[in-house]
C-alpha cells in the first residue's frame, strides 16, 4: 500500500497541519511516512502545500507529482492540481470556498462544505479538521482514531482544550462529504 497525496490551499487554512497529522498517524499505525512542506513567502494569505507520501514499503523520494489522493482548499489549488491526480485517485474539495466547473469523470471527486461545519461546532478554524476527518473516513490512509491521537500530541497540554472540538468538526467531516 502507499498512498501519494498533495494538501493544497491558502497559508492559514491549516494545509501543512492536515499533511503533518496524517504522517504522525501513518506512523502511529507503523507506515514510512514523508512529508515535504512548501509555502509562498507570505505566510496567512500566501499559497501553501505539501506533499506526504504513506507507505508500508520504503519511500523513493518525498516529491509528489501525481497524487492519488489530493485535497484543495481554493481555487487555485484546484486549477493546478485538478488534472495531476491519477486516474482512479480521489479528490477533495472545500466546496464552502470552490464551485467547480469541470469535474473528471476518471477519478472520484468529492464536496466537504468545511467552513459551514466548522461554524457549526462552534470555531472556523477547524475547517481544515473537517477536511482531515472525511478524508480520513473515505480513503482510509489512515484511521480517525490515529488522527485524533496524532491531533492530541500536536496539540500537547498548552492546546489540550481545542482538541474536543477539533473531533467533532473531523466526525462531522467524515458525515457530510458529498461524492459527485
């Protein structure tokens, strides 16, 4: 099994935590994991992506170029990686941010309204944790259960009192995605 994915989206949308706490899972459930961060020169506002591959095999190199599984928080994340995905791989959009005009028939595309579930538990800054739990829930890369147990040691005590919340916008996630 291995897993190729790209996290793209504005700096502040939590792209970089998203990539980061799927390779702490990955490991927790004893997977080779790489994670290759990249970041415009802004940092809220500024383009962000990474690159995370998730393997039970040794990982050639950290760089993804045509990910199986690709997850856009806006637009232009979308326009250019819309046509790098795989074909059969699976793609994730923030449909609270994107409508999409152009779908691809070879791969499975799916809606998560993030913001729209964040406000509703309560903090729009777990959009990207909503994200997180439906990508989680449908692609299996790695277990919700390791998610949350990654979240919890990012987190650590300091933080300790966000991370109910950031559960339930992940278990919401993984509920209200919609597949086109």
């Amino acid at each position: 099994m291995e897993h190729r994915i790209i996290v793209a989206g504005f700096g502040g949308q939590g792209v970089l935590l998203i990539g980061n706490l799927i390779c702490h899972a990955g490991m927790e459930e004893g997977n080779n994991v790489a994670w290759l961060p990249s970041y415009g020169p802004e940092m809220r506002g500024g383009t962000a992506s990474c690159s995370v591959t998730v393997s039970d095999d040794e990982i050639g190199s950290p760089i993804v170029t045509q990910p199986d599984i690709c997850i856009v928080m806006n637009q232009p994340s979308l326009d250019k990686y819309l046509d790098a995905v795989q074909p059969g791989g699976k793609l994730f959009i923030n449909s609270s941010l994107i409508k999409p005009t152009r779908y691809r028939d070879d791969i499975e595309t799916y809606l998560v309204p993030t913001s729209e579930v964040a406000q509703e538990v309560g903090n729009l800054r777990t959009a990207n944790m909503v994200m997180l739990g439906a990508v989680a829930a449908i692609t299996g890369v790695v277990k919700t259960e390791s998610a949350v147990a990654a979240l919890r040691e990012a987190f650590g005590e300091r933080r300790a009192h966000l991370i109910p919340v950031n559960e339930k916008a992940m278990a919401l996630g993984a509920e209200r995605t919609e597949k086109v």
